[in-house]
C-alpha cells in the first residue's frame, strides 16, 4: 500500500522555531490535525514558495529529521499529509499517524 512512500530517502518538512520549540507546516481538518511532510527539499520549498503568502508568519525552512526524531514529531499529529499538492482542489490522501509510522 504504501510501497511508492518508500522510494526516497527520508521525508522533509516546513518548519519554523517559536522561540526554544520547532513548529511543523500543519493544518485541521474534520478528522483531527494534519502535518505536511514532503519528499524531499525542493518540494517542500516549492510548496512553500507557491503558498508563502497564505502561510502565516516568517521563517520557514525545508528540515529533514532523522526518522527517530521524525517519528517523535508525528505522534503529535492524528493524519500526515504527504507532498501537499499546491492547486487548491488537487485530490489529497491522508495517512493514519500510525499507518505511516509503521511505514517509516
């Protein structure tokens, strides 16, 4: 199911530090809070480059965790969204935090 996710090398996400505390690119949705992980650097720059203006605040920098430390911030979250498409109304598949983790 999830065998197309395993074809990088780690995941990428936006974050900004408030701050001692990181902060990660997420959002709420009916089902619970969603983080957006990417696939790598210039994706997740491209997102932010495409969106800066509608993400609030500054500082945000593309970060790639090790998966530990990934796996740590997740577990905050209920769904993961990977590589957010960047066209309002693009289909968008969400993970299960647990579902993905397993995948990790």
């Amino acid at each position: 199911m999830f065998d197309y996710l395993r074809e990088h090398d780690g995941y990428v996400l936006l974050e900004r530090m408030e701050g001692n505390v990181p902060g990660y690119l997420s959002y709420s949705a009916k089902e619970g809070e969603v983080v957006c992980v990417f696939r790598s650097t210039m994706e997740a720059e491209q997102f932010y480059m495409h969106w800066r203006a509608r993400i609030p605040d500054a500082g945000w920098s593309a970060v790639r965790l090790e998966t530990e430390e990934l796996v740590k911030v997740l577990r905050n979250f209920d769904l993961v969204s990977v590589s957010l498409p960047p066209s309002l109304g693009a289909t968008e598949h969400l993970y299960a935090v647990e579902d993905f983790v397993d995948m990790l």
